[in-house]
C-alpha cells in the first residue's frame, strides 16, 4: 500500500518509515512534487491535522495522513496551543518562542504543561485520528541543545531531563509524537494486511 504523509520534513519521514509495517510504502510530499505549503488555519490541533489530510488526498485521491503538534501551559490557559510554531510571530523562530513562553511565565507559580499530537490519517476516503499526549513541566531555563522547538525548556514528569538533553531514540518512545505514531502503525499494522 502507498500512504502519503503530508509534510516536507525528511527527518519525520524517515523516523516513521522505520516504525511502518513493511507492506506500506511512504511517501513524502517532495515524493508527489508537492511543494506549496498549507496553510493551518484551523482552531485546534484536530482541525490543522485533518485539514492537512484533507488536502492531499483531495487534490491527488491518495490515501495519507498529516500531524500537528502544539505545547498546551496550564498557567497560560492552554497556550501556546495550536500556535506553537508561531507564538512568537510568522518567523517560526525557535529561539524567539522559547523567549517569548519564558517572558509569559516569569512570575507564575504553576509550569505544568504538556505537548500534544493529533494525526490525521484518511484511507479509501475514510478518517481516522491518533492523539498522543505528554505531561510535564517549563523550566525556568533551556538544558540541552539536542532536539528542537520547546525541546530545551519541557521536562517530561516523570523524568530528569528534558526533551533537549536526550537522545532522538530516547525521546521519541516516550514523546507525543511517538505515542501518536505508535497508535497509528497499530493501526495500519492491523488494517493494511
């Protein structure tokens, strides 16, 4: 079976190429010399990730799926949420996000947060979603230069360091990408045989 995954980012393609069952052949959107970006429009994290699906399997009538992941803080009410890339304006800056969500709690008490992932996966026409779900907290200041985004500054509960400062392999078995990925191998582990 040929699935699609509607991202241009080679480092995700290949990490969930390692974890799909062998009867599937993935592809990324460079693969189908699709090269416009598209536009996340949507109000939550479901949306952005179906809306993206969407897309792809209406213009090409190939089955796909597309993720989009957000940092929900408790303290402030969900936020940055579904605007994680761009918190800090259009520019996408990592570094200026991280500024940006230290600026916001510099006199809050409560750091709890947790990342989130939502996969939208669409077969023959019919949609399916996978949520993964991590909690932990901000720290008051960035550990690690491994990984990238909240990366340096969330530390999973649970665990002494934080996303930044362990290994790719470590980090995905326990992130919300990786639980997100795992239900939706699952999934197709079952469903594509």
């Amino acid at each position: 079976m040929k699935l699609i995954f509607a991202t241009h980012n080679q480092h995700k393609l290949q990490e969930i190429k390692l974890l799909l069952p062998k009867s599937i052949e993935l592809f990324s959107l460079a693969d189908i010399n699709f090269t416009d970006d598209i536009a996340e429009t949507a109000d939550t994290l479901t949306d952005n990730a179906l809306l993206k699906a969407r897309h792809i399997y209406n213009k090409y009538n190939l089955n796909c799926f597309a993720d989009d992941s957000g940092l929900e803080v408790e303290a402030l009410n969900g936020a940055p949420g579904v605007y994680s890339a761009r918190y800090a304006g259009l520019q996408k800056s990592d570094a200026d996000n991280n500024q940006k969500l230290l600026d916001e709690l510099k006199d809050k008490d409560d750091r709890d947060a947790c990342f989130k992932t939502v996969i939208a996966l669409i077969i023959n026409g019919k949609e399916r979603t996978f949520e993964g779900v991590i909690e932990g907290v901000i720290l008051t200041d960035k550990h690690g230069d491994k990984g990238f985004g909240y990366d340096p500054l969330f530390k999973p509960n649970g665990y002494d360091q934080t996303f930044a400062q362990m290994t790719t392999d470590e980090k995905s078995k326990i992130s919300h990408r990786g639980l997100a990925v795992n239900k939706l191998v699952n999934f197709l582990s079952v469903n594509t045989k």
